[in-house]
C-alpha cells in the first residue's frame, strides 16, 4: 500500500509526466493573490486540488501556509508521545501512522503541491481504518469474556471464520481506497468518505462505552465525552475556514485572521490523544478488571499508566 501510493512524492518536476494525470487547479475564489509565487516548482506546475483560508507566502517564501505547517507539527508530536506509551504492537502502530499523518500535512501546507495533498490525506485514511480495527477488536474481545474467572480470562473468539474475513475485507478495502484516492485526487468524495468513517468510530465507542465490561469504569465515558467536544469543536472550525473563508480574512475592527485550519489540526491533534487513551484504557480494563490511572500532562494531555494496582510504584 505504501509503495503504491507514494510513486511521484520525490520526482521532481521534469518527470511529473511519469505521475497520474494533472489535477485541476483548485477554483479561483480559494486562491491567494500570492498562490503563484514560492520556493516549490510544484506549487504552480502540479498544484494541489484544495487550498485554505491562510494566505500563501506571506510569511516566508519557502511555506505557502506558515501556521497550517507549524500546527501540523503537533499532530506527529502527539504521535511521537504515543509511541512511548503504547502497551503493544496494534498502540504502536497507531502512533507511527499519526506522526505520519502529521509530517504529511506539513508538506503539504508547507508546498501545496498535488503529490504531498495525498501524502496528506492517505495517511489519514490509514489512521481512520486503524482505529476502527482496534475498536473492532475490543468490540470482539468484550462478548468473549470470561467474568467468573479472575483477571485475564478470555476466551477465544466465538466467530473465528468471520473474524478473519474481517481482517482480508479491511486490509482489502484500505489498499483500494488509498490507491484509488492517490491516483484520481477527490476532494469531496474523500472529506465525505473520513467523515463517515469518523461517525463509524464513535459510535463504536459509545457502543463499546455501554458494553459490560466497560461500562463500569467512569474513566471510559469521561474520555469518550472529552473526544467527542474537541472533534466536535474542531469539526466546526474545519468548516468555517473552508467556507467561511471570505468572512474570516475580513473581521472586523482589523481583528486578523484566526487561522481556523490550524485550530483543527491542534483539535485533531488532542482528539486523536484521547481516542488512542481511551483504546488502551478500555484493553487495560478488559485485561485487568481493574480502573487504570490517568496522568494528565498540562491539564489537558491523558497518559494511561499500564501497570496493575498491585504492582504501581509511587
């Protein structure tokens, strides 16, 4: 998958014939009067199909959308923070794929060239279908528990055959979906296609949030009520840069552009932390029948604290 969607992120613009065909310019009313001048041959010679609200090269003539890349950033610091908690491979593997998303997206406002867009919206489409994996898994796991036994007890899965279709039909359908967007570029058939796999999600978790053995640990719905506000908050940001963007550039009194785009990515950014916790918040309930401790760094960022009650240190 990865190889098949990457083939023209490092050619440069001589062999731009070698990549799939040329998108369309995005429409006018979203171009910056700067959209023409940059660092990058590509910006202007195989341009992406979406631009944001935040004026191009303004700041410096090397970043097309200075606070769009920057915000980016915190997207894979969020990543690199999970990689040091992640409790196993399925954790781990979640981080690595957000720190790509995030490095992705920075390319991508940092050039507004075509070919790093998709490197952009791929890796988010990786993310999605990863989470709804791992929450299929924790769905699997919840019937199949054993309750009377102690801590730990599981039994196996109670519909094997399907349980491993599930895994061909996913691996499947994201191969087809990622190649099919990298190569034909949509625009409002791909926001549409994240948005329903992100509606997907939560009600998975909500779900799982009601299920036994879950259900009986506050610290599931508290997490599960903080993910929903700040996608949520972050949703509605998205939607007023994208389209409110005449709006927002003129405020009045001279007020300058909040640059919404970056708030959604720092929304995002902190959506993605407390889905990721509440994952391993709800395997660690599942395996220890017990309530795991959250550290909250500045207030605001949950780490899970992986080691049973018994064996926890001061």
């Amino acid at each position: 998958i990865i190889f098949s969607t990457i083939p023209c992120y490092f050619l440069p613009p001589t062999l731009f014939f070698l990549c799939p065909t040329t998108p369309p310019p995005p429409p006018t009313a979203l171009l910056s009067p700067m959209a023409s001048v940059g660092f990058f041959p590509c910006t202007t010679q195989w341009p992406s199909t979406i631009d944001w609200c935040e004026t191009n090269f303004t700041l410096t003539p090397s970043v097309a959308e200075f606070w769009n890349t920057i915000s980016s950033l915190f997207i894979s610091a969020v990543g690199a923070l999970g990689i040091f908690y992640a409790s196993d491979l399925a954790f781990l593997t979640l981080s690595i794929v957000l720190i790509i998303t995030g490095l992705g997206s920075a390319l991508f406002h940092g050039t507004l060239c075509y070919p790093w867009q998709i490197a952009d919206e791929v890796p988010m489409m990786w993310l999605a279908l990863l989470w709804l994996y791992v929450l299929l898994t924790l769905e699997e796991a919840a019937p199949g528990t054993d309750k009377g036994k102690g801590k730990g007890k599981e039994k196996g899965s109670q519909h094997p055959l399907l349980w491993r279709a599930l895994h061909v039909v996913m691996f499947v359908y994201c191969a087809f979906v990622c190649v099919l967007h990298a190569w034909a570029g949509f625009v409002l058939t791909f926001q549409a296609h994240f948005i329903g796999l992100l509606l997907l999600g939560v009600a998975l978790m909500v779900r799982l949030t009601f299920r036994q053995p879950f259900s009986s640990y506050p610290v599931l719905k508290q997490l599960l009520v903080r993910f929903f506000v700040v996608t949520f908050a972050a949703c509605m940001v998205w939607l007023m840069d994208y389209h409110g963007c005449a709006l927002v550039s003129r405020l009045p009194w001279g007020l300058p552009n909040p640059q919404l785009h970056s708030w959604w990515h720092v929304g995002m950014g902190c959506a993605a932390l407390y889905s990721g916790t509440f994952l391993e918040c709800a395997r660690f309930v599942h395996r220890n029948r017990e309530e795991p401790r959250l550290w909250w760094l500045f207030g605001v960022l949950p780490l899970v604290d992986h080691l049973p009650g018994g064996k926890r240190k001061n």
